[in-house]
C-alpha cells in the first residue's frame, strides 16, 4: 500500500471499544430528540444531549424554521460579507444582542468557529492570554492560532488567576478566558469576582457561554446577566439551550466591526442557513415567555434522576446546573459505565482522555425539559436498579 509510513500516524487505538464490544460514540439516531429516542429500532431515553430546555423538537420552532424557508430557500449560498447578511441574519443578531446583554453580534457557523476566530484577530505579539486550565477545546484551540503567549490559570481559582495578573505589567494587553459553565462537570466559573480581577488589571474578559446561554442567569439570559460592569467579549453556542446550530460573538460595536471586516472564519465561511436563524428566533421568544415554568420542570427532572444515581451509589460531582457529571475513573471504566446505561436504554455522553485528564473519565446526563414525568421516573428506576 502506498503512504503506509503516512498512514501509520493516523492509528486509532480501538482496544478498548473492542474489548467491551461497545462503543458510544457517533450513535446513528433515528428520531428527532422527543420523549424518547430511535437508535438501533431500539427506544432510549435521552440524557445526553444539550437539549436543556427541550426545545429542539418543538412545533412552534420547527414552524419558524420552515416559515424561514419559504420566505428565504434553503440557503443563501453566500459568505455574510458578500451577499449573505439576509434580514433574517440581522433580526437574529439583534435579538441575540438584546437577549445576552452586549452591544453587538456575530453570527459564525459554529461556535467552535468563532472560539477559534477571535483570538488571532484581536491579539498582537506582545499581549498575555490567560485562560482557565479547563478551558474548552475550541478556545484553546483558538488561543495556539494567537502569536503571543499564554498561560493557564488554576480551574476556577481567582487567587492564582490574580496572580498572573499582577506579574503582567510587562504585556501590552491582557485577555482572561473561562467558560460560564464547564460542560464535563457542570462547575460555574465566578464570573463577577473574575470580571472585578479583569477591571481592575485593566485585562479583557472573554466569557465562552455556551452552556450557560438559556440556562443561568437573569431570566435565562447566560452569563453577562450575572455580572455587573462587563466590558469584555462574549461567546456562545446556539446549538445548546438555543436548540439550533451556530455560534456568536458579542461585545460593544467598536470589536464586533472589526471582527465583521477582520474575521476570516467569518468573511469566508457561506452564512447560517435561513432556517436555523428563523429557529433562534422563535427560541428567544419562547425563554422570554416561558423560561419560569420550563426552568422548574428542567430542575425538577434533574432532582429525580440525581436522587436516582446517589441511590445506586455514583459518586457525583457538585453542581448548580442542569448538568449531572458521575465521576467514571479510567478511559476504560467510563466506557464500561456508558454500556451499562446504554444496556439499559439510557442514552448518556461519555467523557474519556485526552477530553479529560486520565483517570478522571465522567459520564455526563442532562435531563431536557421536554422529558415527561413518566420518562424521567422510569430513568430513575432503571439507575436504582444498577446499584
């Protein structure tokens, strides 16, 4: 065969899967994300996807998405820059803005795009990016894509974060990086002490909020809710809470028109399609509407099944979100865990190095809104019977 030395590079070590005869990941789903799951003409129950307000299979959004299409196609089949910035794509930023609180937006594809986007863009040579040690892996992506340096903080820990804010007088500009939520273990990052650090080095604050977006904060609003005085730059998935696909970047209008004639993920990437803009925008108008009652039943659900897998004896990670994390151990521990769910027509995401550091695997659950009571007691039953 030829290019066998090449080749050789791209071994994937199955061992494990093979070992177990299971493996979790890219599971074909058969099904929209109901009350329950298609996978395998099998029926699951769904703890494992970012669907927290259970809102991606709603009639009124899948209504606003198909409205969008008759009005738009399909696609607009443009880069926003060059044709592309249809008024859908303007109603949806400005909405966005509103929602979250910043002056401006960006909508990018993905925000794994936009968390790579930005960093190069806005640093120069002589800046310091100092970032939570657990960053997510689009930002720390995008940091390496930067020319200066940077360094990592403890998880969380603003004594050491304060730290390396005082021993960087000699960088030109600073920039401090977490996410609002940190998705493996569901920890809050203490967004207002790190902004009040941030203010007063004089560094910028940039939030990745995707987790947090339709879920924490004022009414739902994500993280610039929770912090007074924000003067940094904001990210966010909408392929979470917001139960579409895309990305964002917000800030005041001075950052976000630079970023618009700046940004070559955004200038060279064809627009978010009509009907995912037509989505978000329905979602907004749900939150703001029903978040209070849609909130009590996405906590209400997580109660159940955390109650349910303390009773069998899992070790769980504390957390004030919807997210409940079990503590796994090894690469191999975790995936045997997930089999064990999923044997029991539970659907759960797996988390295994280099994702997390070896021998700290986590399964993750999320129990979407949109779950009935029934579906959400026979998970808890189900988790009881595994102890």
């Amino acid at each position: 065969m030829k290019n066998e030395t090449f080749l050789k590079r791209l071994y994937l070590d199955s061992s494990i899967v093979d070992r177990l005869g299971f493996n979790p990941y890219y599971a074909v789903l058969q099904s929209s994300l109901g009350n329950t799951l298609l996978i395998e003409n099998d029926e699951f129950i769904n703890l494992a996807t970012n669907n927290y307000l259970g809102l991606a299979d709603d009639i009124r959004v899948k209504e606003a998405s198909i409205k969008a299409i008759r009005d738009y196609g399909l696609s607009i089949c443009a880069t926003p820059i060059a044709g592309g910035a249809c008024k859908i794509f303007q109603e949806a930023a400005v909405l966005l803005s509103k929602f979250t609180g910043v002056e401006d937006c960006i909508i990018y594809p993905s925000c794994y795009q936009a968390n790579n986007a930005v960093f190069k863009v806005i640093t120069e040579k002589n800046d310091l990016i100092i970032v939570d040690h657990y960053a997510h892996s689009s930002l720390v992506e995008g940091i390496k894509a930067a020319s200066c340096k940077f360094r990592p903080f403890l998880h969380n820990n603003t004594s050491h974060l304060e730290e390396l804010l005082k021993k960087a007088n000699d960088f030109e500009q600073v920039f401090v990086v977490t996410e609002s939520v940190f998705s493996t273990e569901g920890s809050i990052a203490p967004l207002q002490e790190i902004n009040e650090l941030c203010n007063k080095y004089n560094a910028v604050f940039i939030i990745d909020d995707s987790h947090g977006i339709g879920v924490i904060g004022d009414k739902g609003k994500g993280a610039i809710s929770c912090i007074s005085d924000f003067n940094g730059i904001y990210t966010a998935s909408l392929g979470k809470a917001i139960a579409n696909s895309g990305g964002m970047i917000g800030g005041n209008k001075t950052i976000i028109d630079f970023l618009r004639y700046n940004s070559s993920h955004l200038i060279y990437s064809t627009a978010i399609v009509p009907s995912v803009l037509g989505g978000i925008i329905k979602v907004l108008e749900i939150i703001e509407e029903d978040f209070s009652s849609i909130k009590e039943r996405m906590f209400r659900h997580k109660k159940t099944i955390q109650e349910a897998l303390v009773a069998a004896g899992f070790s769980i990670a504390q957390s004030e979100t919807p997210i409940m994390s079990i503590e796994a151990g090894n690469s191999e521990q975790t995936l045997r865990l997930a089999y064990e769910f999923y044997k029991n027509k539970i659907l759960t995401t797996p988390f295994i190095f280099p994702s997390v550091p070896e021998k700290q695997g986590r399964i993750r659950l999320i129990t979407g809104a949109n779950l009935s009571d029934d579906i959400v007691q026979k998970a808890a039953m189900l988790i009881r019977s595994m102890k």
